[in-house]
C-alpha cells in the first residue's frame, strides 16, 4: 500500500516493468528517473539551535536507496527531542510520499511532542501524500513559493504481466 504522489507511483511502475523485462537499473539511475535529490543529513542551525531533519525522496519504513527511512526519521526525531541541545525541530521535506506502514505512527510521535518543543515542518519544494502526512503533525507548516503540498491519499497496485 502506497501513500505517494500518483505520478511518481506511475514513474515507479514503468520502471518496475522494464526491470521485470530484463532492464538494468542503478540505484543512480533510479534517482535520476524519479528525481529524487540526494540524501543529506541531519544539520543544526547555527544561529537557532534548531535540528533540521531532512525528509527526502520517497518515504519506506525501513532503510533504502531511493529516500528516506520512517526508522531513521524516527531515530533523528528522537534525538533531536530529547537533547538539551535543541531548542526546536525543523523537518526539511522534499517527498512525493511512500509506503504507509509506519508513517501514522511517527505522525501521532511528532504530533504528540510538538508541546514538549517546537516542531516545525517546510515542503521545500514537495510534501505530497505520506510527506504531507507527516508534515501536517508539526505545530506549523511553511510552503516555499514554488513548493507544492498535497493530498494523504492511499493506492493499491497491481501490474497484470499474465501475457507475458
């Protein structure tokens, strides 16, 4: 089940067939196709000791090549809350969305820690789907001028190959 952008599952798909027939991919090729940007890490804002948790390309529960992991978003999250370091969380997303599982989970975990200290979120430039799930938890969200935000909406998938 998928929590993603439509045309980004559609992008997903294609290339899922030309693999099923044979075509090789890289996972840099695979960034390249769908355009997801390069992941970057956790940063501290010098001047506001704020922790900015990147949140990019298409969201899994668990580690992978394509984006980011609902694990180590967690993780980051976690650390960030409870050190005395940081006087607020800042999530960095660029995302088109991802699998669900996990995703309503972290979002009750922020939702519920937004009280404890300021959890802010920016689409900088995309957080569709399960990225705007996740956003929508923080106390406020910003939208960059050209940025876009969408809809939480579910897909199921299924590619008939049969007559292949």
């Amino acid at each position: 089940m998928w929590a993603l952008e439509p045309q980004t599952l559609a992008i997903g798909a294609d290339i899922l067939r030309r693999k099923l027939s044979g075509v090789a991919f890289s996972g840099k090729d695979l960034h390249t196709e769908l355009g997801i940007a390069t992941p970057r890490e956790r940063q501290q804002s010098r001047e506001a000791n704020i922790a900015v948790i990147p949140i990019l390309g298409i969201i899994e529960q668990r580690a992978h090549s394509l984006g980011s992991s609902v694990e180590s978003i967690e993780a980051a999250f976690d650390s960030a809350l409870a050190s005395k370091q940081f006087d607020g969380i800042l999530l960095d997303i660029d995302s088109p969305g991802g699998s669900v599982p996990g995703v309503p989970e972290l979002a009750e975990k922020i939702r519920d820690a937004r009280d404890t200290k300021p959890v802010l979120a920016i689409a900088n430039s995309l957080a569709a789907s399960a990225a705007y799930w996740i956003a929508s938890a923080a106390k406020e969200m910003w939208v960059q001028k050209s940025g876009e935000t969408g809809s939480i909406g579910v897909w199921a998938m299924h590619i008939d190959e049969s007559e292949r």
